[in-house]
C-alpha cells in the first residue's frame, strides 16, 4: 500500500476490508509498536502482491509481442507503467474528498491525465515497432520474478 498522506484526505491505514479510516499523521503519531508493526507488514505483503502482478504483465507482454530491434527503447516495463497509472488514479481517488478547486486536485487529474497519455502513446508506438519495451525486469536480475 503506497498511499500517501494528503493534507486533509483520510483513508483507510490498515487497507481494504478495515472499518478503521484515519487521518495518517496524527494516527501514526499515536500508533503503538504493535499497529505499526502490523501496518508496516500490511504495507510490505501489498508491494508484493503489485509487484508480482506487474511481473506476471511484462511476463505475458513479452510472450504476445515480438521484440523490435529497430525501435527506440523506453525506459520502463508496461508492468511498471501500469501500476505507476494504477497509483496515480488512487491518489486523484484520495483526494475527491477535498474541494474541486483545490489545485491539488487539478494537479492529481492532470497528472493522471498525462500518464494516461503517454500510456496510450506508448502503446501505439510498441504495437508499431517505433518503440520497444525492456526485456529484463530490475526483479529478474535478483531472480525473483
């Protein structure tokens, strides 16, 4: 769980299928070792779980596209790009609770707008062999994808 705290915005510490939402700084600043050993463990099986679906997604995208030599080589794995999208719709998601005119909300949909962008733009340009995906995960070279 990679949230982030927004001033003002409360969410859920502990995830999904908890009653228990809190305004991050000030439960933290109150937290027992026991809860925030549990939310750290929480936190720690959740970037497992994403990362090993953005795994299985560059596993499978390799399997279905052929591998251009020609194209230009992006920086980052569809896998990585997607959970990248996937974080930034949760943020714009956090912080509907303010205001529409805060600029942090213009700011998170432009951000997500952009991202989303680039990901239809990346598509378009893999799928013509003007660009190319890496073929190596950074977990590969550790052995753990």
């Amino acid at each position: 769980m990679s949230e982030k705290a927004n001033d003002g915005a409360w969410y859920s510490v502990l995830g999904p299928g908890t009653s228990r939402s809190f305004p991050p700084a000030a439960y933290i600043a109150d937290a027992d070792d026991t809860i925030t050993a549990a939310v750290v463990r929480r936190l720690r099986r959740h970037d497992r779980v994403i990362a090993d679906q953005v795994a299985r997604i560059d596993r499978h995208v390799l399997r279905l596209l052929q591998h251009h030599r020609g194209g230009a080589l992006h920086t980052e794995t569809l896998g990585t790009l997607l959970s990248r999208l996937a974080q930034a719709w949760q943020h714009s998601q956090q912080l509907a609770v303010l205001p529409v005119r805060d600029p942090r909300v213009h700011d998170a949909s432009a951000a997500l707008a952009e991202l989303s962008d680039a990901y239809d733009d990346l598509t378009h340009d893999v799928l013509l062999g003007r660009r190319r995906l890496p073929r190596h995960q950074v977990s590969d070279l550790h052995g753990k994808a």
